[in-house]
C-alpha cells in the first residue's frame, strides 16, 4: 500500500512539475513575441519619424529648434524667415547624432541616408578655420557674408570657429560617429572631421592645453603660453568695461570645456591616434591650473593671460561660477574613468566643501559668488551689479539649483570603481524603458512626429509645436530600445 501510494504521489509531482515547466516556456514564449513585437513597433515610429523630418522639416539636410506644428513658423535662438539651420544643439548636430545611434541599433540604410545628409548640410557650412557658427545659410545672398569652406577653400581672411554653447563640438562629435558608422569610406565625411579636429588642435587649444571661445583660421595669439596657476586679481572693476575680446581668453563658460574633452576622447576612441588624448590630458591640467585658491577653490568662466577671472558679457562678471564648477568637477571624474590617474579626484573634495557653503537658504546657488569675500552677486534690470536678487533679469540662470549632493554621490560610486580605464560615463544614452517606449509611439502623430505643449518661444505661440530637443530626446531612447 505504501509503495502505491509513492508511486502515484511521484506520478502527479511529475506531471505538475512538466505543466509548471511547460506554462513558464509559454509564459517565455509570451514575453519574447511581446519583446519582438514592441520592437518592431519602435522601428516602425523610428522610420515614421525619420521620412517626416527628411522629407517635411529638414533644409538642406538641416534643422532648426523649434516648428509650428504647420511648419510655417520656425525657429533657431530667434525667428527664422530664411534657409537657414541651426548647429548649435537641439539643431543638426543632435538630430544628426540621433540618426547614427538609430543606424548603429538597426542597419537600416534609411537611418544612415538620413545622418548622410545631415552632415551635408554641415559640410556646407563648415568654416575655414575648421569649426561651425551657430547657424548656416544656404540662401545665395545671405552666404555670401560667411567664408564657408566648400566656397573658399584658399581664403586667407580670418573667420571663426566657435566653442561656445556646444556649436563646433557637437558637430565633430556627429561626423565623427558617423565616419565610424561608415567604416571611414565616405569620402566627405571623412574629410570634413578631419579637417575640423584638425583645426581644433592646430589653431584652437592654448599651450597651456585650454581653450578660447573662438578660434581662427590661423593660430590665435597665444595669451596662455604656459601653464599658471589660477589666482586673484588684487582689485576689479565693478563696472562692465567693454567686451575686451574675451571670446580670444581662456574660456570655461557653457560647460565649452567639457563638451571639448567628449569629443577629443571619442576621437582618440575612433581613430587611435594618440594626439587627439594628449590633447585631452593637456585639457584636464590646464583645469587643474584654472581651479582657484583658497578660500574658493572652484573656477570662474573666463580669465586673462595670468589666469585670474575677467569679465565677459555685460552680464558675467569676474567671480566664481558655480554652475561651471559644478559641471567641471563631473569632467574630471570623467577623465579619471578614462585614464585612471587619481590627480584629477585630488582636488574635488575640497571644491564640493566649498560649494556646499554657497546654498541659500532655499538650497539653491547663486551663479556668481564674489571674489574672496563670496557674496552672492547679482544684476539688475540695468545691468548694474547687486548683491540684491529682487530685479534680476530672467533670461540668463543667475540662481540655480546646487549639485553638491547629486556630485558627491557620483565621487563616492567613482572612487570606489575598480578599473576605471575604460569605464567613461561621457556619453550616457537616456534609458529605455518598455513603459518609456510605449509612451513614445503612443504620442507620435499621424504625421510620424510629437508635438510639444510648450509652443514657440520667439514667436510667442502658444500652440503646440514640434520641440527638436523632444524629437531628438525621443529617437535616442527608441534606439537605445532597439539595440
């Protein structure tokens, strides 16, 4: 009786145990075509997407900001009437840049047409010092102003490349992965990387491995010709005196450095040459030269030719920056990922301490702090300068939020990376969630695009508009989904 009752108590854990392993291979089975079929439908609003920019937004190969959802009214950093796109990011470059992570994830020539003809676009408006301008006109006339390469390839007279704002490096950045996707046999992609990193290095970086804001089609003067460390001028104006070329200075402003460092180790990562991460290491020293003194060991945006901070615009001061700061402390956690040499995390600690002494009360941060004393400063509606921050003008951050917490936490997860070399964060793709994807094709219109409730800034329409920033935002997480 008990071998009976064993037998058949055997029998039924066997064949529970099979209808368990058959239901979990259904429920696999399930999840894979569910998989396969959400990627399928994030290829379809992927190419959806694409022919309506290429073949409805685009100029040129080119693209704005921001479009009435009519297309009728466009936009770059103002109103728009003329063939003209934009390089400075959300504008070609980024668009561009979108396409080649969707070719990398899919091999679909559909994806690498429409990145080809963005970096037509720029190639066109490529300068003969090597780098870009915020924009580029294709109307005859208009052209006529600018020495564009393709035009003048033998022109002598100066012109100039710009830093600022992410213009010249988002650009390289985006020929260069593209020239990689293309396994280098495109011809003119190859070329205009090129020649555009080639000016970068050649007539851009100082001596002392920083950088202008802008650069020309021959060496710049070289007001940094060797390495000095950062300190503070015995007195400055409180006065705006003139611009006095500070677009030529030693330039931190807008984050230019680290938008700069990105683009020369990617191009050391894709061409293995090794000037392009020399180029990167002199970088990251002349940031260690920049970083000030106590009692404010952080950094300002520009400086002179013995590396203490000046003014730039009406509205920039000589101070320290605290958005700046907060933006070069990742860099050079990110040059310690791609080297692995500690000097770059020595002087962080000390610049997180200090940062954190600069929260107001609300736990935000002034932009600008005063030069030893470290009182908030300001402007007002005039363009005088306060420590009084009840009339400020609203188009430039002179309060924002403090990172200091959000940086600590990256310098405690880096410190305790085991093998740094080759564990770069500079280039983090937006994460793709199923939620995240499915809400992605569920808003695309009919037309194969999104439309942004924010309206037109320039234009001051409230209407719904297409945002190339959310375009862009939205093509990198499908790819990132498809890879």
């Amino acid at each position: 009786m008990k071998t009976w009752l064993f037998l058949l108590f055997t029998l039924v854990t066997l064949v529970g145990t099979a209808e368990f392993k058959a239901n979990a291979q259904s429920g696999d089975r399930d999840e894979n075509a569910a998989e396969t079929q959400l990627k399928r439908q994030a290829l379809q609003t992927a190419k959806k997407a694409t022919t309506f920019l290429t073949e409805k937004v685009s100029t040129n190969g080119g693209y704005l900001w921001r479009y009435s959802s009519d297309l009728q009214l466009k936009e770059g950093e103002g109103v728009v009437e003329s063939e003209t796109v934009w390089v400075q990011p959300p504008g070609t470059p980024a668009v561009g840049l979108a396409f080649v992570a969707l070719f990398h994830a899919t091999g679909d020539p559909q994806f690498r047409d429409a990145a080809l003809a963005a970096s037509e676009a720029l190639r066109q408006g490529q300068m003969h010092s090597g780098g870009w301008q915020a924009s580029i006109e294709f109307d005859p006339e208009r052209r006529k102003k600018w020495a564009y390469r393709v035009e003048s390839p033998h022109r002598k007279k100066k012109d100039q490349s710009s830093l600022d704002d992410n213009k010249t490096q988002s650009a390289l950045l985006f020929l260069i992965r593209l020239d990689e996707a293309l396994q280098f046999k495109n011809e003119l992609v190859h070329h205009t990387a090129e020649y555009g990193l080639r000016g970068l290095l050649n007539n851009g970086q100082f001596k002392n491995g920083g950088f202008p804001q802008v650069w020309m089609n021959e060496k710049t003067s070289d007001h940094l010709a060797d390495p000095v460390k950062a300190s503070y001028p015995d007195d400055w104006p409180r006065v705006y005196p003139g611009h006095q070329q500070y677009w030529l200075r030693y330039t931190l402003n807008d984050q230019l450095a680290s938008d700069t460092m990105k683009v020369l180790f990617e191009a050391e990562r894709i061409y293995q040459k090794p000037e392009f991460r020399e180029a990167a290491i002199r970088l990251a020293d002349s940031l260690l030269a920049a970083q000030m003194p106590e009692p404010q060991p952080a950094w300002a945006q520009q400086y002179n030719a013995e590396m203490q901070p000046i003014w730039a615009r009406k509205f920039e001061p000589p101070a320290i920056t605290t958005s700046e700061s907060f933006g070069l402390i990742n860099t050079l956690m990110d040059v310690y990922l791609q080297t692995g040499e500690k000097r770059y995390l020595a002087s962080i600690p000390r610049a997180l301490d200090y940062l954190k002494t600069c929260e107001l009360p609300d736990g935000r941060v002034a932009r600008f702090y005063e030069l030893k004393t470290n009182r908030p400063l300001y402007f007002n509606l005039a363009y005088q300068l306060t420590y009084d921050d009840s009339d400020m003008p609203t188009h430039y951050g002179f309060q924002l939020g403090s990172k200091v917490d959000q940086l600590r936490r990256r310098y405690t997860k880096v410190t305790e990376t085991a093998s740094p070399q080759g564990a770069s964060l500079l280039d983090s793709r937006p994460k793709a969630s199923e939620s995240k994807v499915r809400a992605i094709i569920a808003s695309q219109t009919d037309h194969g695009i999104w439309l942004n409730q924010d309206g037109m800034r320039y234009h001051k329409s409230k209407e719904p508009a297409i945002d190339m920033q959310e375009v862009v935002t939205n093509l990198q997480t499908l790819a990132a989904f498809l890879q």
